[in-house]
C-alpha cells in the first residue's frame, strides 16, 4: 500500500514534470495536475489560486467545487487562502477549527464549509505564486499529513514553473515592446560592442541589424563631437553610473542628426557591469521647430521694438518735414537758405522711408486689399528691374500661365519683389543670372507641421532665385532681422529683408530661403490664394482741385508740433480750425460750438481716448459728420490686422503740407 502509494507519486510527478515542458498554457498544466492528484487523493474540489501582490488579491483560471460558484478573483485579506500565503505554510483544517478562525475574524465566512480543507504553498525559491486548495464536503479525513507532504513536493515544482513562465512571459512583453517601441535601444557588451539593436535604430540610422551587430556605436560618429566629449561619457558609464545628453550623429547616407540619449550600465547578481543599454529619440525635427520659434520670437520683439521706434518718428518727420516745405514755399529759389532747407526736406523723406520700412518689418503698415494676378505685377515691373538690376545681370521669368489670383496691397507686393531683386543683384557683384518664377502649389498638413508659421492650403508661389555668392547657416538665421546687414558701411540699411518678411506676415503669407555658399540663393515667397485672378486695380486719377476753403475744420492731435504745423497749413489756406489737445478737449468743443463742423481731423492713438471713440461719441449726434484719420502706424482702433476699410479717411504719418491739403479738400468735396 505504501509501495503503491509512493509508485503513484513517481508516476504523478512524472507525468506533471512532462506536462510542464509539453503544455501549451497553464490551464493545460492544471488540468494535469488535477488529474494527477485526484487519481493520489480522492477529491473532487479543486482550486488553483494566484496571488498578486500589488493589488492584495487572488485569481483562478482553473477550479471545480461540487457546492458553490468560486469567482475568478477575491480579496486575499480573510480568506483562508490568504493566510496560507501569508502565513508561508501549508494549512489543514477541519469544519470545527474552521468554524473557530472565522469567530475569532482572522477570517470570513466565504461560501460553504467544507468538512476538510487543505491548502499548499505554490514556492518559487522564498517567493510564493499562489496556493493549491483542495477541500471535501463529506468526509473529513480524506487528508493526512503524507497526502500533505506529497502535495507538497508537487506544489514546489509547480510554483517554479509558474514563476519561470510569468519570467517569459515578462521577457516576451519587454522584448515585444522593445521590438515596437519607437524610441532606439542599443544593447552592447561591457567593451562596447553592439549586440542587440531594435527596429527603430534600424530605420532611424539607416544600418540594418545585421550590420550593426559586432560593431562599435561609433560607426555613427559625425565628427561634432570631440575625444573629451567621448571620453566623459565612457568614464561615466563605466564608473556604474547613469549617462543622459545628446548626440550629433551621422545616418548610414552621411547625413546628420541630433538624437537625446539616456545610457545605463547594466549590472549582474555579483555587481559586475555586463551591458550598457542606450535608449535614444531623434530630436533633430523638434530642434528645428524649437529653433524657428525662437526666431519668431525675436523677430516679433525685435518688430515691436521697431513699431514703436517708427511711430515716435514719424511725429517727429511730420513736423521737421512739413516746416521744411512750409519754408521753401516762402522763399525764392536762388534764396541760398532754399536750398540749404531743400536739403532738411530732402534728408526727412529719406527718414521717411526708413521708418515706413520699419513699419512694414513690424507690420503697423497701412495695407488696402486688391484682387490682381501676381503675373500681371511681375511683367509691369520687368523693365525697371532691368534698369535696376542692370546690363551683368540677366533676368529670366517662368511664369504659370494658370496662376491663380490672391488678395493683397498691390505696392506693397511690388516692393517685396524689389526688394529680393535689389538683394540678389549685390550678391552678384560680378554679374550673374536672377530667375523670377511663379506657380500654384498646394502645402499639405505633414509640410506646414514641420514650419509652425505656416496653415495647410493653396498657395500661389513666387520663387527669385540668384548665381550669387550664397550664404551660411548663420547668416539665413539673421537676415530678416532688421539693420542686419553683411555689406559695407554706407552700402545697405539691413531694412530691405525685413520690410519683405514684415509685409508678407501682414498680408498672411511667408517666405523661406534656400542657399548654399557659392552656389547662389532662392527665397521662396508664398501668397495665400484668394479664388480670384481678375484684376481690381485702377490708377488714381490726379485732380486738379484748389486747395483753398472756408469751411469750419475740428483738429484733435496730442502731439503739439504736429497739431501747430496741421493748423498753420489749414489756416493759410482759409479754413476756420477748432483746435483741441485729446478727446475730452474735442467732446467740450463740440457741445459749445453752435456753428456746424465741416470736418473732423483727428490723431488715432491718443491717451485716455481714442480718435476712433471720440468719433464714436461724437456721432450720435452728429452721424453725418465727415472725419479725417491720421496716424503713424495702423491700430486696430480704425484697421483690422493693419487692412484699412475702403470707406475710412486715412493719412499716414509723415505727411506733408500739400498732403493734408488735399485729402482735406477731397473729402469735404465729397457727397456722402
């Protein structure tokens, strides 16, 4: 009997030891073991419970009880399985003393009682993965203490193989994901050698597997790095600690990249460093995303600075020019102060220029929209640019015949093109070839996310390409920016890029450029298109009025050379001029003056109120009542995003005396 007994244990363990390498999963196993033990001990209830420790509860896959339903997993707190876990023992009791543990609460009342429950350990070296329960509702004697140790024998041997194939299946899960991650993972030997690199590395770098694999990382040296550099990092891996930085490294084609990395020494049970493990990302597109936001970052200070600088001139240009002219119309021109203040004039326009430059770099510009065919600007320009350019430089236009239509200030498009070919010329001061091309294009998503200032659409593109010297890296980072400039004291402002990247920001476009040193210069320009390609530009017509009037002018201006000038203009010409320092000046007069006002001629921007809410006010009682806007750059006050409504009565500051004179007249001449 105990001969047999002890036969039936080798073959249980046997067939159990086989079953563990032929079982497909665990469930198969149990089923076996189930088998196995049911033919040792007669019992027909069976449990195979996992514990997890992190979360404090138990599990089953695979159970079998004649009376209650087990749930697939409960609490490991108060169960008796739980403490067979807790307690690292195996546990028999019968319904009495099972009855006695549930009153004294070291645990609860869970389904029937059984007449005899046993639980064992599922030991995986000092680890336990679990417990076998086997219980029986009839005979409380069906287990003795050899049925015990024989279980438990078998337990052991289970609770390793559990804890081996949850090893796996870890290691199937870690390699899986390795195998998927987008991120590199580099595993090399203690000398440095690659043993291991995952999918990622191979589409990232461009070698396959099998050509990295006995190689050494520095395959991908690009040469940014110094020996120091390498250095540091290999005395950091290899004194046990954690390396993090980033590389400039160099794809199979010999193109770079920038990747950040994070090494890690890898360590066996002796504390031996075996491996090193690197996980790397490229970074190289997100370089260049953080680096043109950066560059829109200093461009839109650098605009503001610029916007604020221009206005402040142009008070300023308002004054000196406009009583230079008032001079040289009171004297003779062979005066020898006339010419001497021509030369005053002469120089405030030129500073005129500059900050309507200024201005365009910072959009503040003034901008009327037209619909017109970019084609159309380029042929009407091509003989002055010829001029311009002159006889050593060769112009060539490829236009799109097809080209669609776009939306935008008909002049200040033409400077734009100016402005890129008078570039282009002095970058070829031996002469050369420039090549005007126009075309539609459409940028998809994938393109504008790559260039954050840029929105998916239609396009029309004006490409101005050049046989130039080139330019650097560095150089194409700075070029917009104003008064930087590369060319010789006296032989540029540094304003010509930065007025064409201004406008082209205002008009909801941009502009990119393509060089190479010595190879010459492409700046790409593109214009949203608008859906029409008709043309609405019509020349103004110059009239021949008398500038001459008697008509009751209110001027509202904060600036006290600027109103003195705009009132001598006005008052030399007949007019009757109220005159008032800001808007609440302004709102007094208008409620004592008991004769009509004609005009209103009012600053934008001034302190406390605005030109645009003193009109405002003033209209209530007055709706009919014409208005005259002046202002040194555009405030949303009177423009949205710097387009002027057709039916708004705008000067820009600098203006001269004959300027306001007309565009007076012209509107009191004007039917409403």
């Amino acid at each position: 009997t105990d001969r047999k007994r002890m036969e039936k244990m080798r073959d249980a363990q046997y067939n159990i030891n086989r079953a563990m390498v032929t079982a497909s999963d665990i469930n198969t196993l149990f089923k076996v073991v189930r088998d196995e033990v049911a033919d040792l001990v007669n019992v027909k209830n069976f449990i195979f419970a996992l514990d997890d420790e992190k979360t404090g509860m138990l599990s089953t896959t695979f159970k079998r009880d004649e009376k209650d339903t087990i749930p697939t997993s409960w609490e490991a707190e108060n169960s008796l399985t739980g403490q067979v876990i807790r307690l690292k023992k195996s546990i028999l009791l019968k319904k009495k003393e099972i009855n006695k543990w549930i009153k004294r609460g070291e645990i609860k009342k869970l389904g029937t009682i059984p007449e005899i429950w046993l639980g064992i350990p599922l030991f995986a070296g000092e680890k336990i993965e679990g417990a076998i329960v086997l219980q029986d509702y009839n005979n409380p004697d069906v287990f003795d203490e050899t049925t015990v140790q024989m279980l438990e024998v078998i337990a052991r041997e289970m609770g390793i193989y559990i804890s081996r194939r949850k090893m796996e299946a870890e290691r199937e899960l870690l390699s899986a994901a390795i195998e998927q991650a987008a991120e590199v993972v580099v595993i090399t030997d203690s000398q440095g050698t690659i043993e291991y690199v995952n999918p990622a590395f191979e589409r990232l770098t461009g070698y396959s597997r099998r050509e990295a694999i006995g190689q050494n990382p520095s395959i991908l040296k690009s040469g940014e790095h110094d020996e120091a550099f390498y250095h540091s990092l290999w005395e950091t891996i290899s004194g046990g600690k954690i390396w993090q930085g980033q590389f400039v490294n160099r794809h199979k084609d010999l193109t770079v990249f920038t990747e950040e990395a994070t090494i890690s020494p890898v360590f066996d049970t002796a504390g031996k460093i075996v491996n090193y493990v690197a996980v790397k990302r490229d970074i190289t597109r997100e370089l260049e995303l953080e680096r043109q936001y950066q560059q829109a970052q200093r461009m839109e200070s650098i605009g503001r600075l610029a916007g604020g600088v221009a206005h402040d001139f142009n008070n300023l240009l308002t004054v000196i020019n406009g009583y230079a002219t008032l001079i040289m119309n009171d004297l003779h021109k062979n005066d020898p102060i006339y010419a001497d203040t021509k030369e005053i004039l002469h120089a405030g326009e030129r500073a005129s220029r500059l900050t309507q430059q200024l201005l365009a770099f910072s959009r503040k510009q003034i901008f009327r929209l037209e619909n017109f065919c970019l084609n159309e600007v380029i042929l009407d320009l091509e003989k002055m640019l010829c001029r311009l350019l002159g006889e050593d430089i060769q112009i060539a236009t490829i236009l799109d015949e097809n080209l669609a239509g776009i939306r935008a200030d008909m002049g200040q498009v033409e400077q734009v093109i100016i402005n890129l070919a008078v570039n282009a010329r002095d970058a070829m001061p031996q002469g050369g070839h420039l090549t005007i091309e126009t075309q539609n294009v459409t940028l998809d998503r994938e393109y504008a996310e790559a260039r954050p200032q840029v929105a998916p659409g239609n396009y029309v593109l004006l490409a101005i390409s050049d046989t130039g010297e080139g330019m650097d890296q560095e150089r194409q980072g700075r070029i917009f920016e104003p008064f930087f400039t590369t060319k010789g004291v006296g032989k540029g402002t540094g304003l010509g890029l930065a007025t064409v990247y201004g406008i082209l920001k205002q008009s909801g476009g941009f502009i990119w450029v393509y060089s190479e040193v010595g190879k010459g210069t492409t700046f790409k320009v593109y214009f949203p298109v608008s859906g029409e390609a008709k043309t609405d530009h019509k020349p103004q017509e110059k009239l021949s009025i008398s500038l001459r009037g008697d008509e009751t002018i209110l001027l509202v201006e904060d600036e006290n050379g600027v109103r003195n000038l705009a009132l001598r203009t006005l008052k030399e010409k007949g007019y009757r001029v109220l005159v008032a320092k800001n808007g609440g000046e302004a709102l007094l007069i208008c409620e004592e003056q008991s004769e009509p006002i004609d005009l209103i001629v009012t600053d934008v921007v001034m302190p406390h109120m605005s030109g645009k809410q003193f009109v405002a006010k003033i209209s209530k009682n007055r709706p009919d009542i014409k208005v005259i806007y002046t202002s040194g750059y555009t405030d949303n006050v009177i423009v949205y995003h710097g387009i002027l409504d057709e039916e708004i009565n705008f000067i820009h500051k600098p203006f001269s005396p004959n300027t306001l004179l007309q565009e007076v007249r012209k509107v009191l001449d004007t039917d409403r």
